[in-house]
C-alpha cells in the first residue's frame, strides 16, 4: 500500500459511510417527524440493508487494514488524519471485537427490552422488565472483555459515551457535587419561600409557541438557511452536514418554560454541529466529540445564558408581545426567577437545574453495582427509592416514576446518564474560561451572542471530534477537566436566587 | 443455476433495490417537504454514492444473466414472477443499453439544462435554453437507437413512459379529441355565459384548509396510518411501500379550489398506491403500471368523481362548516358549476377539465416534429404560439407562458406529456365498465365510497405494474384503449353544464 493511497481510501471509506448514515438518519428522523404509523415494517426493511452496508463498509479486512498501516505511520499525517483514524477505528473496535452472533443477539435482546419496557413502564410492571437487565448486563460484562479486558466493564462503556472518563474520576466528582447541591436545596425546602410560577402554566396557543422558537432561534444567532425545526414526542438534535442541521421541539399548550428551553436547549447542540470546521466535512471528525461536550453546549445555552437574568431580560418583550394577556402584570425579573425554581421532584426529565444532577447520580450508584455484581436486577427499585430519598428528599410511590422512568437501559446504554452530569460541569469551564475573553454578560444583555458563538466556534466546535475531551478542556481553558466551576456557578447562582447569599452552606 | 436459487437471488435483488430507492425516495422527499435551503451540496454527495450503490445492483452482470435464465424458463414461473422479470428487464436494458459515459454526459446536460431552464423561465429569455433542447434530442435519438434501432425514436420514449403507446395511436386519439374539445369551447365563448366563481378566490386561512384536506381523505376512504399529507412548492404523492403513502399539496390562501382538487387528484395516485397487493411488497411491481393508468386513478377521483355534482352535494356541508362567511350564500349547485367553469387560458397546469388535453396536444405536435427533424429548438416559440392559438384561441404573449413553461423538457422527459391526456381517456374507460359493476353515483351521492375503492382494488390496483397498460384494460374493462368513452363524457358533461344540450356539436 502507498500512503497517498491509503489516504485517498481512508477519504472515500468516510464519504461512502457518510452517505449511509445519512440516508439511516434520514430515515429515523422521518420516522420520528412525519411518517406516517404503518411505515415501521418497510422502513425495518429498508433499515436493515442500509446497515448491513454500512456495517461492511467499516468493518471490513481492508478497512482494519488500512488503519493499521496508518496508525503505523503516525508521523506522516497531519493532525486531523490521525484523528480521523483514532476515531474511525474506535468505532471499529466497537463493531469487529464482539463475535457477529452476539453482536446480533444483543441487538435482538436490547429489541425486545425496548419493546418490554415500554409496555413495563405503561403497566408499572417492573418484574416483566428485570430479567432484561441481567440479560443486558451480563452481555455487556462479556463485551467489556472482548474490547478491553484489563479495564474495569463499567469503566469500559463509561469510556465509550466520553473517552477518557472513568468511574473514580465519577466518584470524585460526584461526591463532591453532592456535597454542594444537597445542603442548598435542604435551605431553599427549609425557607419556605417560592417564587411563583403558575403563569407559566396557562395557555399559550401552540402556533405562537412556534414563532416563539424562531425568535429564539435568532437570538441564538443560528443561520435558518441551514438549521430547520420540527416537532416530534422527545426532543433531539440531529445533523445531516454541518449545513444542514435539524432540531426537533415539542409544544403542550399549559407550559411556556418548556417550549423555551427545549428551544435553546436543542439550539445549544445545533450551534455546535453547525460550527465545526469546514475541513471536517464528509468525514468522522464532523460531529461532536463526546456526549458529555456536545450536553455541555445545550447546557451552556439552555441554564447558564438562557436561564439568566440578561438573557431574560433581553427576551422578555417578545415575549409579552407574543403572550400579552398570559404574562400580564409578569415583570421579568419574576419571570426570570419562575424558570429557576429549585423543586425536588421524582422525573429526571422534568427537573430542574439544580436537582437534575441528583438524578444522574441515582442512576451512577445503581449501574455501578450492577456492574460491580452487588446487586441485581431485582435490587434496583428499593435502592431507587432510598438513594432519591437520601439525595432529593422525595419518597418514590412508584416503578414507572421510579426505576422505569427511563428508556436508556431498555436499549443497553449503560454508562450514558453520567454525561449528562459532566456535560453540566463542562460547561461551567467553558463559560468561566471564555469569560477571561469575552464580556458575556455584556454580550447577552446587549442581544447580540455573536461574541460567544465566536469563541465557542474558535476553541470548541471547529475540531468536531478532532481532539478527545480531555485534550480539548485542556486547550479550551487551560486546564484538565475541574468541577470547581460548576459547583461555584451552582452555589452562586441559587443562593442568591433564594436569598441564601453569605448564609454557610453545611457540609452533606 | 438453479431455478430455484434463481427465484432467491431475483427476489434478494428487489429487495436490495427496495432499500436504496426507499432511502433515495426519502432524501428526496425531505428536500421538497423540510429540507434547509442548505442541505443541497450534503444531500447531493450522498445521492450520488447511493445512486451508485443501486445502478451496481440493478446494471450488475450477475442481474443480466439472472434475467437471461429466467425469460428462458417462463413456463415454468408464475405470474408475478414472469411480470418481475418483464419490469426488472425494461429498467435493466434502460441503464445498460447506454454506453455509461453517454449516460454520464447526460445526466450532466439534463442538470445543466434544468439550472438553465428555471434562469430562461425566470427572465424570459428562451435563446439561452434552446440550445439543451436541441442538444438532449439529438442524445435521445442516439439513445432510441441503442434501445431498438428499429423502431421510431418518439416511438422509443412514448412506450418508455406508456408501454405499449405509439405516435400513431396517440395521432388517431388526439385527432378525435380535438374534434370533440375545440367546437365545445367554442360554443362556450360564442355563448358568453360563465357560472360565477368569484367566491373561490376569497381568503381561506390556510389552518382551515389543512382540516378540509384531512376531510377529503376521510370521503376518499383513505386510512391515515398509512398516509401522511405534508406541504410542498409542485405537489406530488411518492410511496415508500403500501402501508407508508405520502401525499404532499400546497395551500394558496386566496384558492379554494386549488386545495380540493389538490388533495383529491393526489388522493387518487394515493389510493392507487395504497391497494397494490400485499404479495408484491419489495418487488419491482408494488407501484403503478405506467404514468397514464397512475393518472386515470388521480383523474378519475379529481374530474370524475371530484368535479360530480354529487360528490360537490357530499361535501358541501363540510365546506360550509369551514368557511361560513366565505361561501355565504352561495349554494352546492352553484359551487358545482364553478369548479367546472372552462376558460381557454395559457398554463397548462392552471387549464380546466375540458382544455387541459390541448395543452398537451401542443406539445405532442412539437415533440413529435423535434424527433422527426422537421423543426429544432429555434422553432418552437413560433410554433407554440400558432397551435395555442389554433387549438384555444388564445394569444401567447412570451414564452415565459409559452414554450417555457413546463420543467420536463430540461430534465430530458420527451414522450412524457401525452401520458397526462391519456390518463383522462383510460379514466373514462374505467368508470365505464365500473358503472357496470358499481352504482357509481348513488355510492357517491351516500357519502360512501368503498364499492368504487373495491372495485378499483380488485380490477386495477391490485396488480401494481403486475399487468402492462393494455392488458389492464382489456381485463378491466373488456376491450383494448377506446377513447370514446372519454369523448363521450367530456361532451356529455360539458353541454349539460352550459346548457348546450340538445343542441348539434359542430365538427372541428
């Protein structure tokens, strides 16, 4: 093999499996957006041929080949094409290590689960979905094997969501985070004291809620002519190409908040996806690092600027001009503190930024034992309820508000909700840097985020997947990953939200 | 090979087929429903990978000698496996009869011509497109030849898009049409009566018109779970399987009119496509048979069916209900006459029932004297302007309305037009032989349309592109293409409608 060779090969592998996941989202993004209910069966069809070629394109001889002789000459390629290969064959990995009938036994496992936890969830009958977890853990025990067996299993698949993460640098954070948010909302429940939010809650026509998104869509700076919204049950991001970039939203007419920060939420991970380099187009490094980096964006944008008083304010009146008569007599400073209200509540997704992280954390301590064999399936609705007991102060009455709220691990994605949580502290680190850099809050409160997008685009979004998280905190604000920022931005903003300014927060 | 190893592959070989065109289908698709403007260049990249991927399953050695084998042991095939290999040969020998640079050269000047095309139209500026069109004939007739040196090449392309359809039958067809048509609206003009259809252009708040549409596919028995209506510039309806049906309209506020017979013509494609038989799912004959039998289906259910004083009396209370204030006053009746007022006008696809036929008869004329040599693209505007105005009556005042109208031409569709005309006859035909079976009105006049679905079902949809046009017929119907019926109806309909019963038709 010659190298320009090798390099003209490693290009066309990546555009030809461009063309297959393109056309793959495609068809789940339809599926989700606007097919109709009886197309399941020919698109399962069709979905299975498109994989079976993609799976061939990149799990091929010649392409385990290829990356060998390329990690072989590591020297002679530029930054990006070592890169593209660091990825590529992470992804190789994935699919080449595990036996092909296990691989399609698993799939066929986690097919059924999914279908079981659904019918579980609606029925709140956990039995039925148990033995599925031990199923699931027990294959991806023996997959840990397969793709590393020196490593710890859980750490293996908390690695696969955000490379480089482990489950002590998780316990390290954790533990401390804990000990921030816990004594917080133990001092806002013990003050009594709530702002009101019930305007939230009134009726808000769901065609100005679209012209609402739009308008938000704008303050975000983000360019239509390549970013669209549709409407869909849970909301997501996905990209085509870094000029075509698809949000999804979900309107319900009594609640005002949710359309917003889904919005700016979604807008978060839009930006990103439209900001990596041009250079990047057509290959595996156009796309985000990590989930924890990518979260870290919509987190960024959805509670650190849209939760904020500039952001508000700036905000504010088209939102009375498009709710007139809903927020009559709402300043936004009220408004303001409504969307920031701290409540215990037991739906993850339904949380609010302060609690959110405690969520995660229920779903941490279990996977872990689960994967340590300290407990089992069966275990798991019991410790549900004490760990949320102990970190939120809210009794579970229930599995499905419970232990099968969640459709993660019906589909084997064990070791992903921690990177909700990193995504969080990641994004206190990038706002704290580029604060060195940029007035931010000059910025939001003059409605022009355009001094933001540009320093986020410059040190984050332009590598896409080029540098591992790691490397990119490290080169984005100069230091390694350190959840200092997100526990400090947490204390300062809701102590003086509540009042609690200058107050000692106790120990958890 | 063995047979039946044969009948796997050729099976296996659809369904791969299926795949791609599903994927194909879905990227084009979401380009005209939802697509950012930007998502042209992604989109386009990797189109043309796809695209490639099924040519190589299509134009593959290995499908040449399955076919080979196959049409070599027809007796010992059923049916359905005798019509796929017919279907699968016709696209086969469509690809792999070009030599592929040829084919290349001309998809480049097909994109070419279109970008030109929509620049011309804009500016009207016909010199700057005349040179593609002379340029995609001269490549046509050097395609004809690769696909039957003996036959004419119009011959060649007519049959392309209506198996079986020759320039000599559509000659005696149009001959007799005109004969029927030109002195009808000549009696029309001569009478200077019109019904009244001002109210038709009032303002119709588009959300409203979106509940008739979901109105209108309820009347057209049309089930919901597998068909979706979404929103587009040119509408269309593009199947990805029989149970996922996709319709697509266009709302003009200020055209009520345009709505209805939108939703009701694209539910006639819908129904076609909706009731192939369940046994031809991912094979080449789970669509229609041919452009002119798909449009019988979508003229007989706008024209037939959509512009009957029955079906108008059906679904009138509906309207009334939608647009009290727009429509006060005005009764069934008198709405009836409206949606069926003729008026010689310059665009074919804004043209009336009754005149429709000669705008395509226009363009047969030229077509045909383009393939025979005796005029080049300079012609054209000339003689687009004589027969306009010898066929009805008006006057022509710049190509813009004239010659450059219609896309077709610029992406290569010659041969396609008469299709149109002849779906109207074929329509005819087959409400004929079904008013045999089926109380056609009464049916309508109930509000319930099932016997015409089911007959239709059984007698026509049932075989997707199982049967070849006229051997559909002739079993539908009885007896081969015989267009009297529809000159009968057309004259039948249009006299009643002006009060020109009774009276001699003068011939043209």
């Amino acid at each position: 093999m010659e190298l320009n060779k090798a390099l003209e090969d490693l290009a066309a592998l990546q555009k030809e499996y461009f063309a297959f996941q393109y056309a793959e989202a495609m068809l789940y993004y339809d599926s989700v957006t606007g097919a109709p209910e009886g197309a399941t069966q020919g698109r399962g069809e069709a979905m299975a041929i498109l994989g079976g070629r993609d799976f061939e394109i990149l799990a091929s001889a010649h392409t385990g080949e290829l990356l060998d002789y390329l990690a072989a000459r590591r020297a002679a390629l530029s930054e990006p094409q070592n890169a593209q290969v660091r990825v590529i064959r992470r992804e190789y990995d994935q699919i080449c290590k595990i036996p092909k009938d296990e691989y399609t036994a698993f799939t066929a496992l986690t097919n059924d689960a999914t279908a079981v936890w659904h019918r579980s969830k609606q029925e709140n009958d956990y039995a039925s979905f148990a033995p599925f977890i031990d199923k699931i853990i027990a294959s991806l025990i023996r997959f840990a094997g397969f793709y590393d067996p020196e490593k710890d299993p859980y750490d293996v698949f908390l690695d696969r969501y955000e490379p480089g993460m482990t489950k002590d640098k998780l316990e390290t954070f954790f533990t401390e985070l804990r000990r921030t948010i816990v004594p917080i909302i133990a001092r806002i429940m013990e003050s009594g004291v709530q702002p009101g939010n019930d305007f939230l809650f009134r009726e808000f026509p769901v065609e100005r809620q679209r012209e609402l998104s739009d308008y938000l869509m704008q303050v975000l700076t983000i360019d239509r002519k390549y970013c669209t919204i549709a409407e869909t049950e849970h909301p997501f991001t996905i990209e085509f190409s870094k000029h075509d970039v698809r949000i999804t939203t979900k309107y319900l007419v009594n609640n005002l908040s949710s359309a917003i920060y889904s919005a700016v939420h979604e807008g978060g991970h839009a930006l990103y996806e439209l900001h990596t380099g041009d250079d990047l187009m057509y290959t595996f490094l156009a796309r985000g690092t990590s989930m924890g980096v990518h979260e870290s964006q919509s987190r960024l944008f959805e509670n650190m600027i849209g939760r904020s008083e500039p952001f508000i304010q700036v905000v504010y009146p088209k939102l009375l001009e498009l709710f007139p008569k809903q927020l009559e007599h709402i300043d936004a400073h009220s408004f303001w503190l409504a969307v920031n209200r701290v409540e215990p509540s037991l739906v993850r997704i339904e949380a609010d930024e302060l609690t959110y992280c405690l969520h995660v954390m229920v779903r941490f301590e279990i996977e872990k034992k689960l994967f340590a064999g300290e407990i089992t399936a069966k275990d798991i609705p019991a410790l549900w309820k004490i760990l949320m007991k102990d970190y939120l102060g809210v009794e579970v009455p229930d599995d499905r508000s419970g232990a099968l709220q969640d459709s993660h691990w019906s589909g084997g994605s064990f070791g992903y909700f921690p990177s909700y949580a990193i995504g969080s502290a990641y994004a206190a680190q990038f706002y704290n840097a580029m604060s060195n850099d940029v007035d931010i809050e000059d910025a939001v409160r003059s409605g022009n985020l355009s001094p933001l997008v540009n320093w986020l685009t410059e040190k984050v979004w332009c590598f896409g997947a080029g540098k591992e998280p790691d490397e990119l905190l490290l080169s984005a604000t100069g230091e390694a990953f350190n959840p200092q920022y997100y526990l400090d931005y947490l204390k300062n903003k809701f102590e003086h939200i509540y009042g609690l300014d200058g107050a000692q927060s106790t120990g958890g």
